[in-house]
C-alpha cells in the first residue's frame, strides 16, 4: 500500500506561481507513474501531469508551459511547479500513483491508478 499526502496548494494572484508536493509512504514509488489530476466545480477529474519513474514526462496541452513535474525516487516524493496561473487553473489538485513496470506510457484516466492523496486546494484569483 502507499499513502499520498499533497501539500503547497493556497491562494494565488492569476501570474503567480505555487509548487505542490507529494509525499509518499508505505513502500517506494521508484517504480510507478506519478501523476498530478485536477478537479475543478462542477467538472470532472481530468488529467495534468504524469512522471514516468526513469522521468519520462506527459502534459495535459493546458499546462504545457507552464507546469513541471518532477520527482525524487529517493525521498520517495514528487512535485508540480505551477507557472504562469490562470484562474481556470483553479481546482483540487490530486496526486495519484500507478504501479507499472512500463515507463513510458500516458496514463490519463483516472480509473488507471492504484494510490490517491486527499487532495490540495489551488485557488488562482484574477
């Protein structure tokens, strides 16, 4: 099993920047895909960012640009550095993991993960 644990979300003027984190326990993520999703009001879950484990990276086209994925494998962690904020940016941010021994495949369903955080509120005011 692996518990997530997001942090870094808050309140941001439309420009600014936010970075997220996500903190895994349990057992090592070095061997699945991390991926950020979004929630917004009213919408579904849709895909933002994924990391493969060796660091192969995917982009939803709304936040190429803008947004980094990243990861430690080390400190069993992974962040999301957020840029450049638009208010439709605003939504809860989760962190999801899949354990998979195929690095570079995009996984964009959500029903494709295994692990979720609880989420963390991002809130981009224009």
């Amino acid at each position: 099993q692996v518990q997530l644990v997001e942090s870094g979300g808050g309140l941001v003027q439309a420009g600014g920047s936010l970075r997220l984190s996500c903190a895994a326990s349990g057992r090592t993520i070095s061997r699945c895909a991390m991926t950020w999703f979004r929630q917004a009001p009213g919408k579904d879950r849709e895909f933002v960012a994924q990391i493969g484990w060796s660091g192969v990276t995917y982009y939803a086209d709304s936040v190429k640009g803008r947004f980094t994925i990243s990861r430690d494998n080390a400190k069993n962690t992974v962040w999301l550095q957020m840029n450049t904020l638009k208010p439709e940016d605003t939504a809860v941010y989760y962190c999801a993991a899949k354990d998979t021994y195929i690095n570079d495949k995009n996984y964009v369903k959500s029903y494709e993960y295994d692990y979720w955080g609880q989420g963390t509120q991002v809130t981009v005011s224009s």
